[in-house]
C-alpha cells in the first residue's frame, strides 16, 4: 500500500505531511517545521513555478510525437540552497515516443536499494502508463539510471530475508484501460481521500472500470486493517477484486484480522457488487 499511497500523494500535487503519512509513518522525520515535504514530487510534478509538467509533456508529444524535449525536471537549483529534510532523488523523467511506444528514462541522483527503488519504479512505471494512455500509445520500455544505488547497513538482513524467500510473485499488474485516464484518476482519488479520512458513506464504484476500483479498493483494505477490522470484510473486499493479483496483499492482513460474528454491512460496495 505504500507505493500506492506514494503514487496517490504525487498526483494529488500536495506536499502536505498528513496525506503520506497515513501510508508512510515515519515521513514525520521528513517535515520541515511548517508540517510540509520540501522534495515531495506532487507540486513539482504538477505545479513547478506554476508550470504543469505532466500536462506539458502529453501536450508537446501531441504535438511532435518525435520530440526529445518531454521531460520532466524534479530536482532543481534551489535544492542545492538549503539543508531541507528532504530532497528529491530524482533528477530527471524522460518520455520519448518512438514505434508507436512510450518509452521513459529515469535519471536518479540516488537511490535507496530496499526502501527507495521499488516506491520509484512502481509509481514511475504507473506515471508512464497513464502518460502513454493519454497519448493513446503503447507502453516502451523503461531505464532507470542511477548515480548512486547504496544498500544502508540497517537494512541489510532486512533485504537478505526477502531475497531468500526465493517465491516473489513477478506477474505483472492488469493493464490500464485505453483512453483517457485523468477522469477515473480524479475519482479514484475522491474515493481515496474518502477512505484515509474516515468520511461516512458507501463507496460508490460504479462509474469506475475494474482496473481502477481494485485500486480503491486496495487502501480501503489498508485501513480496515489498520483499525482493527474483522476477517470477513477484509475477505470479501479481496474476492471483490477483478485480478487475483492483489491477494497476497490482502492475506497480510487477513492474518492480523479478528474473526468474530457481525450483522454490520460492509461499506465499500454500494451497488457494485459481483
């Protein structure tokens, strides 16, 4: 959930603490003493210098599919001013259209090989989805570069258990629906900020095609989770979805569920139930 969460924060264009930390808890060590996140990505995405670079990028290539001009500048000069708590990582996002395909190089100044890496490659890889889609183009291929790729000590047997788990699932993700995506984005983040505030009422999935719903409904069995809720909503919300590829999700939190009989309704569904 927290790459989700990550992905979520970034489109959303805020660098607000509260927003990530619901995912994230330890982002509090990244604040600075007015409760925001100097190198979150969202306002440098969507609103550098009052500049959309996502919306410039899909209208550029538009216009000149062939174009080696769409890119995306994340870290910037002013980060070289301060000691802020957090600066991006990311220098640069690249998209060249070539055969039809989006293609996308990341340009990384640093990266943290167990925490850092695979937040970066999900919501990059996510962001050239919907850019591709936006443009009505196939997915490329996609490089990530790094200046500095470093495993810290603290972590080390950390990612030594993972690697000698030896049975990662690496099936990949359902793929986008074709068209435009920034209305079922914009949706999905209603009903996103619906579930991390706790806001009464159905989640109403309607409208939605199923690649984006399963999206919703992956935060909506975080926070379930999180507060304590009962196996057999957290189970119905995972047979709920369209892809078996989120169960090992939610069996994580199948196991720390309670199991106990309840005349509660669940709330997700509304009418959109399969």
């Amino acid at each position: 959930m927290s790459c989700l969460g990550e992905l979520l924060w970034y489109l959303s264009g805020k660098d607000d603490l509260a927003f990530i930390q619901h995912y994230l808890k330890r982002y509090d060590e990244s604040a600075e003493p007015n409760g925001k996140i100097h190198g979150a990505y969202g306002p440098r995405l969507f609103n550098s210098q009052g500049i959309n670079q996502v919306e410039q990028v899909i209208s550029l290539l538009k216009r000149k599919s062939s174009s080696r001009r769409a890119a995306i500048q994340i870290f910037e000069a002013r980060d070289l001013t301060s000691d802020y708590k957090d600066i991006p990582c990311t220098c640069t996002l690249q998209f060249t259209i070539r055969n039809s395909r989006l293609n996308m190089i990341v340009f990384m100044r640093s990266n943290d090989a167990y925490r850092g890496l695979p937040h970066d490659i999900f919501a990059f890889t996510m962001l050239q989805e919907i850019i591709a889609r936006s443009l009505g183009v196939e997915l490329g291929t996609y490089k990530h570069s790094v200046g500095s790729l470093h495993l810290y000590d603290y972590d080390a047997k950390k990612a030594q258990r993972y690697l000698d788990e030896g049975f990662q699932d690496a099936r990949p993700m359902p793929r986008m629906p074709d068209g435009d995506p920034w209305p079922a984005i914009r949706k999905v983040q209603e009903l996103e900020e619906q579930i991390r505030l706790e806001k009464a009422g159905p989640l109403l999935l309607e409208d939605l095609p199923e690649f984006w719903t399963d999206l919703v409904r992956i935060p909506k069995i975080y926070a379930l989770g999180e507060n304590g809720a009962e196996k057999r909503e957290i189970v119905a919300l995972k047979k709920a979805m369209s892809t078996d590829v989120y169960d090992s999700y939610a069996r994580k939190f199948e196991r720390r569920a309670t199991i106990k009989p309840t005349q509660q309704e669940l709330p997700l569904e509304g009418n959109n139930e399969r």
